[in-house]
C-alpha cells in the first residue's frame, strides 16, 4: 500500500551510496522501505544498523484504538543506561556477558527495535484484518496518517 501524497517528501534516488529501486520508493515509508534501508546498512558492515520504525507511517484505515497502541510502540525507546532487554523494566537487569559493554548494549537496542517493530506489525494486521472487536467503529477515526 502506497502511502505518497502532496505533502510528503518524496523517496531519495540513493540511499548509503545504492540506488533505490522503483518498488522500494513505491513503500519508502512503510515496512517494506524499513527493511530495504536495514539491509543497506548491514551491508555496509555495520551490524547495528539505526532503527527504521520512526519512518514508517501508520497505515490508512487504522482505527483510533489501535492507531494509539501502534503510536505507544512507535515510541517505546531502548534505555542505553538500565540496558534492560524487552520490554523492559525492574525484572531484566543488565548483566552482560563479556567485555565489550557497548557492543552488549547496541545488540540489545537492535533486539528492542526489532521487537517494537514485530509489535506494530501485528497491531495493523489485527486492525486492518476488520476482525478485531477492538476497533472503534468511528468512520472518522480511519484514515489517519502520522
């Protein structure tokens, strides 16, 4: 699903030196753009590449419900000080093994954006699927767009 209009910023020709193909700038701010862009960085031999959840747009025809459930996982953020895993909070210490506490905390902030993301992934199948018994009936909550 598309999501371009008037007054969005148009997908780039490149992107880290690759240039981008027509069906990805078609999904540039979707899931599909987020991973194209994920996978560029990892083959620049970054292992931790920046996390691509704040590009991808609430898609249209989500309800308010779950438009606030997807928005609170959007913004649901690593803390590199506890170093806490998902979802965080007292119960997950940060213990790491070996050395190299840096590289511990990147992989865990990898492992939190992957996880927020798996999360706003199912909140729109739930919502789009028009099953969900959550979703509000309102019209005029559908269609919004971040």
């Amino acid at each position: 699903m598309a999501t371009h209009d008037a007054t969005s910023p148009a997908a780039p020709d490149a992107y880290l030196g690759v240039g981008v193909p027509e069906a990805i700038k078609e999904h540039w701010f979707r899931w599909e753009g987020a991973t194209w862009r994920r996978m560029r960085h990892l083959g620049t031999n970054h292992p931790f590449p920046p996390d691509q959840r704040y590009t991808v747009r609430t898609p249209k025809g989500m309800c308010a419900l779950h438009r606030e459930h997807w928005l609170g996982y959007r913004n649901m953020d690593f803390d590199p000080v506890s170093g806490n895993r998902w979802p965080g909070g007292a119960s997950s210490p940060f213990d790491p093994i070996g050395r190299d506490l840096a590289r511990v905390r990147e992989e865990r902030r990898c492992e939190w954006d992957e996880k927020a993301s798996e999360q706003m992934r199912l909140i729109e199948r739930i919502c789009l699927s028009g099953n969900s018994p959550q979703c509000s009936d309102s019209e005029a909550a559908r269609g919004n767009s971040a």
